[in-house]
C-alpha cells in the first residue's frame, strides 16, 4: 500500500517535547509539527533496547488519532552503563551520583525510534546504539558542571552538545544519536518506508 509522502501540507509528526529533536529536524529542513504524546514512560523491560523500542513506538501511536494523513515519528533516549539506565537527574546529588558513575568509563547511548505510517500501522522501529567514553572527572570539574544547570533535563546528567562536550573522550557510533535522534538512520527509514522520495530536497521546505 502506498501512503501519501512528507510535505509542506502533510508534515511529518514529532510525537516528542524535546528541544533537541525539535533542532535536529530543522537541520534536516524536513517540514514537521510536534504533538506530544504524555505518555507515562515505565520500565517493565528486562532489556533498554527493548525499552527503548517500545516507549518509542508508544509515542507515536498515542498521538495516531490526531495524525490525519501524516507520518509520525516517536523516539526516546537512555544512557546505560553495567546494565543500569540513566535517566534525568532531579537535584544535584543525582547530578554527582551519575557524572562519578561515568567519569573514565565507556557507557551506551540507546535511542528507540518509530515511523507510523498514515492509518496508524508501524512501518519501521530500530534501536541505534553509540558508545561514549568519558574523561576521568575531578570533583571540582563536576561541582563546575552542576553550577551551569546543564546537566538538568538531559539523560546521563551531561550534553554533549553543549557545555558537556568537555568530558568526552571520544565516541563510537553516530554523534546525532547522543543527542537524541540517529538522523542517517531516520532518513534511511523514512525513504525504505515510504514517507520521502528522495532525500535531500529543496522542494519540501520552500
């Protein structure tokens, strides 16, 4: 069955409040609208790329009904280390709980992305994982890091966007996945899926 493409008038979904997501699609020039699912993510997985995979297609097709002709795009983010998930820290003892957990250790970033077609049906759902390792941090360093509020919000306690970048040794796997969204991998998808043509191109945005 053949499903009507991205476009200007049918813009693709971001089922996600992530400021992150929001910058990551801009830069792809992909004309879209977010649409918050508000669902309540629990974790009742034995694996976080199973968790992953399905808080991801659970966005997406919470926000199904409202979707009309469009495509919709959900996807979530976790830092694991030894088996443990990382979420988001609430206060500063969490902030340093995470960093000295991290500090001079290689960790994952998973992120669990889905594609609904037009109709509600999962047309792709993939799990990308990255590998970061993180510089030995000093606890002057991380009391610094903690003073400018970055590590709020953001899984694992760091952006390695932002101020962050300072601790990361290297990475092994897709710099845009760390971020929140693996954007090779999403336009793979969405071109094997259907929801675009081709890619890049000028006519979607202008």
């Amino acid at each position: 069955m053949k499903f009507p493409t991205i476009t200007k008038d049918k813009p693709l979904i971001l089922a996600s409040k992530s400021p992150r997501r929001r910058r990551l699609l801009e830069q792809l020039r992909l004309p879209f609208r977010i649409e918050v699912s508000g669902i309540q993510e629990e974790n009742h997985f034995t694996s976080p790329f199973e968790l992953v995979r399905a808080l991801a297609i659970d966005k997406a097709t919470h926000v199904n009904k409202s979707a009309g002709e469009s495509w919709i795009l959900g996807a979530d983010t976790i830092v694991e280390i030894g088996g443990l998930i990382l979420g988001k820290p609430e206060d500063d003892a969490q902030v340093r709980k995470m960093l000295n957990l991290l500090s001079g250790k290689t960790h994952r970033v998973l992120t669990g992305f889905s594609l609904v077609a037009p109709g509600g049906a999962v047309a792709h759902a993939e799990v990308v994982c990255t590998e970061v390792k993180i510089k030995e941090l000093s606890p002057k360093e991380i009391e610094a890091y903690i003073q400018t509020g970055e590590p709020f919000g953001k899984a694992g306690s760091y952006a390695i966007q932002g101020i962050g970048a300072f601790m990361v040794e290297y990475i092994y796997g897709s710099y845009t996945n760390v971020v929140g969204l693996p954007l090779c991998a999403l336009v793979k998808a969405l071109l094997s899926s259907g929801a675009l043509e081709c890619f890049p191109t000028v006519s979607l945005d202008t």
